[in-house]
C-alpha cells in the first residue's frame, strides 16, 4: 500500500471550529495514540487507557504535569475500528479556545505531531478504510448547503457510487481478458461472432456511463446551486423583488431610477437548491464612467447567468429599452417577469408576448407576498425542468470524478467503434485498459500522489 512520509507519526488536531462552544474535541491518530493520550490525561480510579477496552468512554482530567487544564471525557478505539483505522482517542474538552490549545499543545508536548488539513480523512483512505470517491464525499457532507445535496454526499460517502463503478469495472476487466485471450489463442476464438458480442457489451457500458454522466448536471447544480441575474430598466422593481425573495431588505430601494449602481449578489435557496440572486443596475446607456462600468458589468452577469429574470413594468407602457433587452435575451435562459401588476395596466400584454422569445410570463407584484410566492414557484419549476433533483441514484457532482468518467466514456466508444471495423484486437484492448484506469481514478485505486495532496489540502485540519 501506498505511504506518504510521516505516514508513521501520531497525529493530533483540534476537531471542532476554533471559536467557543459548549465543547470541543481533539482528536489524535496514529500508532501511539494511546500512549500519547495517556501522558496527558488522570482517569478516574487511576486507570490508563492502555487497560480501557476498544469503543469505551471515560471520565477525567486533561493534565499538565501536576496542573488541571480541563475536566474531560475521552473516547478510546483501537485499529482498525476507526475513522483512520488506526488507533484513535478523542478527548472531549470544554469549548473553549485557550482551554483547547493549551490541551493540544500538551498532546504535541506528549508526542504527537500537529495533523495537516485532511490528513484524518487520507489515513482512512490509504488505510484502505474508504476509497477516494468516498473520501472526497467527506468535504461535501460538511460543505452541503442543502439537505439534497447532503442526502447526495451521503451516498456517495456509503459508496453507493463506488460500488456501481465497481460493477462496471469489473464487466470491463471481463472484456478486456476476453480480448486478451482472443490475441493471444487466436487458433481458439471464434473471432467474428465474439467481435459483435464484445463490441455490444463494451456499447452497454458505455451507456452506462452516459447515464451517470447525465445525472452529474443534476449534481453539479444541487451542489453549486445557480446564478439567477435580475436585469430590466431602472425602476422597474428589480431590488424590490430581489429583497422579496431573500426575504429581506437587501438592496436600497427608492423611486429614484439609478438608485442600484453596483451589481449585488445574494445567496438564497429555491425549492432545496441554493441560488445566488444578482441584482444589476439596468442602465442600458452609460451617462458617466461609473455608469459604465455598471453597465458593463451588468452584461458580464447576464452572459454568465444560469436564469435572467427580465424584469418589465406593468404600469408604464413597453418602451425601447425593454424590447432592446427582450431582443438580446432571446436564446438565453429566462423568464419575463411583469411586475407591479397591484398598478392599472399601461402596457401592451400583446407585444410582450410576441416578442417574449417563448419565454415563460410570470405576474407580480414585489408588495403582494403572494405573488412573489407564485415567482419562486416559476423560478422552481425553471430549475427542475427535465432534472430529477429526488433521485435516489448517485448524482456525480465532483469535476474531477465526471472528467475521468468523460475520458472512460471516450475510451469505450472508440472500443466499440473499432471492434465493429474489424481493427486489430490489440487497440480495443487498450481502449478498454485505458478506461479502467480512468474508472480507477475515481476510486483512487491508481494514485497518484500529486492529486492526493491537492484533494486533501482543501479539507479542515482535524478531518
Ligand atoms: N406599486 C408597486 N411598486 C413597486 C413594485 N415593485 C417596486 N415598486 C416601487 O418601484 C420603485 C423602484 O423599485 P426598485 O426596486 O428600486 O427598482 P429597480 O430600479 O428596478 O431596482 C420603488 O419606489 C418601489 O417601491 C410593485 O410591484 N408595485
Ligand atoms: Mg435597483
């Protein structure tokens, strides 16, 4: 197995967020782990650690040599039933920073070395305790912004995604020996018949990739969420909606057109998935400098926009400014948004619906809360167009994971390509090996120790 150098040391962190609360843990790893732990703490009735069974709690006092530092419960749990697979203790501290660092630095004084950020998490993988798909579910259980995107971090973390790249792999290596022998015992091979079943078992895994490659659009959004930019000419009530949806008094609102300058970017969540509102400006033509940048960045955010939400006034009659808008945001993602509908109508329904590029028509009004009900709504049933944001399949949403599968999916397509042609055996052999190695990536099964460092540097220390 793989080993990194200082694989060897006792590790020790602080566990929980630096900050006071009601408690805090620090947690040490590693082969002396228990040793470590015993220099610094007295149990009640003169116990050590060393003689406390696995998985069992006790009561007692962190020390410095004679001193009191803190009254504590410690958690003891001996290889290989543990996080990291190693021994591990985790002393229950009060929350409190001083009271954590000073007990900390006495597990160093005792023997430990400070952990690296994720390096918990790494010991368990290398420990073979998970794999890097599972791994890597780790940050986003912690990082989850919303209960679906948690429920997707724990399926991946329970390796529901692991086990069906496993099955797909393991179908693979079926192939790929099958191939093998066909180049090797030619004489044995009924080779045109086998040719045609291969190639339509290599297309069956493929499309299973497809699939899992389909789900990752849904995953990606469940964790990334999206970005919803409101634009429209100046006082049309784009703060106003903006505040109504976050529920709060976000941006300055007056009747003064021009009162929003800079571009202001909120997060909120829509229907479990987290969006970030961006309310721009909604100058079109620039008076001075900083109009102009305003308006060039209005631009930039409606380029990049997931969902433009054209904002129009339906108190005041359709002009120019609106059309021009409608015209730039005809291919893009958007709703019209008509808005203060609580006002008698001065604009033409009929134009706007022309020339609304097929674009779905929501009524408001931002100082009707239930009307601004009926915009989530709309914006929610936008978001879950075509998109299974329940489902009970592993969504993959880690880049690095729907790369790896991407390139796989290369490999077997041109795998099924050129056993349809007919070409030499040996290039579908490598076509298959090189998709495994990519399958094998994910998992962590082929590591490369560049990539380990980058994916466990973005951890906490202590996980
Ligand atoms: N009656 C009514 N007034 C609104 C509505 N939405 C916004 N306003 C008012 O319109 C003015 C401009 O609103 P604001 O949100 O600043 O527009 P923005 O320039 O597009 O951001 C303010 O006086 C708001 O109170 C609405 O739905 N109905
Ligand atoms: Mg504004």
């Amino acid at each position: 197995m793989y080993q990194y150098k200082g694989m060897e040391d006792t590790i020790a962190a602080i566990a929980t967020p630096a900050g006071q609360g009601a408690i805090g843990i620090i947690r040490i790893s590693g082969r002396d782990a228990i040793a470590v732990a015993d220099r610094v703490l007295r149990l009640d009735g003169n116990k050590t650690l060393q003689q406390c069974p696995t998985h069992t709690v006790h009561h007692g006092w962190a020390v410095k040599s004679q001193d009191i530092l803190d009254e504590v419960l410690v958690t003891v749990m001996r290889a290989p039933k543990s996080y990291t697979a190693e021994n591990v203790v985790e002393i229950c501290c009060h929350g409190g920073l001083t009271v954590l660092r000073t007990a900390l630095q006495e597990v160093l004084n005792a023997g430990a070395r400070l952990a690296a950020p994720g390096e918990f998490t790494k010991r368990a993988f290398l420990n073979g305790r998970m794999d890097l798909a599972q791994a890597e579910a780790v940050i986003d259980v912690i990082n989850a912004r919303t209960r679906a995107s948690l429920r997707q971090s724990h399926y991946q973390l329970k390796g529901e995604l692991s086990s069906r790249l496993k099955s797909i792999r393991e179908e693979l290596m079926k192939l790929y020996t099958m191939v093998e022998a066909m180049i090797n015992f030619p004489e044995d091979a009924v080779e045109a018949e086998s040719r045609q079943q291969i190639s339509g078992r290599l297309k069956d895994r493929e499309d299973e990739l497809i699939a899992l490659l389909r789900g990752a659009q849904t995953g990606r959004l469940l964790k990334e969420g999206m970005r919803i930019v409101l634009c429209g000419k100046p006082n049309v009530g784009k703060s106003s909606l903006l505040n109504a949806l976050l529920k709060e008094q976000r941006a300055i609102v007056t009747d003064i057109a021009g009162t929003t300058r800079d571009v202001l970017e909120e997060s909120a969540q829509i229907n479990g998935i987290p969006v970030a509102l961006v309310d721009t400006a909604g100058i079109l033509k620039a008076a001075n400098p900083i109009e102009e940048e305003a308006v060039k960045r209005s631009r930039l955010y409606i380029k990049s926009a997931d969902l433009v939400l054209l904002v129009l006034d339906h108190s005041r009659p359709l002009e120019e400014e609106d059309l021009a808008l409608m015209e730039q945001l005809k291919a893009a993602p958007a709703l019209l948004v008509v808005n203060k509908t609580d006002l008698a109508a001065q604009m033409d329904m009929g134009v706007v619906q022309r020339m609304s590029g097929g674009h779905p028509m929501i009524k408001t009004s931002a100082l009707d809360a239930e009307s601004v009900r009926g915009l989530e709504a709309g914006i929610a049933e936008f978001i879950a167009k075509d998109k299974d944001l329940e489902s009970q399949e592993p969504l993959i949403s880690n880049i690095r994971h729907i790369q790896s599968l991407q390139e796989a999916q290369k490999n077997l397509q041109a795998a099924c390509r050129l056993a349809a042609e007919g070409t030499s055996l040996e290039f579908i052999s490598e076509e298959i090996k090189s998709a495994v190695n990519h399958l094998d990536a994910i998992t962590g099964r082929n590591i490369d120790e560049d990539l380990l460092e980058s994916i466990f540097s973005e951890f906490c220390i202590g996980k």
